[in-house]
C-alpha cells in the first residue's frame, strides 16, 4: 500500500468544504489506478483516476 500524504491539519474553508487539508499523491506509472480513501481507518469509499502520463519536474 503507498500511503499519500497524512497531517494532523484542518485548514480554513476552501470551494464549499467546511475544511481543508493538504495532500499530495505521487503515482509511479501510467494506468489506471485504485486509492482507498479512509477517515479514522474507515473505508469510506474508493477513487478510481487513470493517469495517461508521468510528468517531469
């Protein structure tokens, strides 16, 4: 499992969200790609993204 990004944060509101916190995601390969999102180390629910292509920095 690669685990993103996790702070113990809660920002200001943002876009309608009561909260926000920062995150990051790096993916090492192109191809679709399954993140299991969790609060509390609770399943909430699954994003599926496909990403086309690596970018360099």
């Amino acid at each position: 499992m690669i685990i993103g990004y996790t702070k113990e944060f809660a920002g200001g509101a943002l876009n309608g969200a009561e909260a926000t916190m920062p995150s990051s995601v790096s993916l090492p390969l192109s191809g679709k790609w399954a993140l299991l999102v969790d609060i509390d180390e609770k399943l909430c629910d699954t994003l599926v993204i496909t990403v086309k292509q690596k970018v360099t920095e």
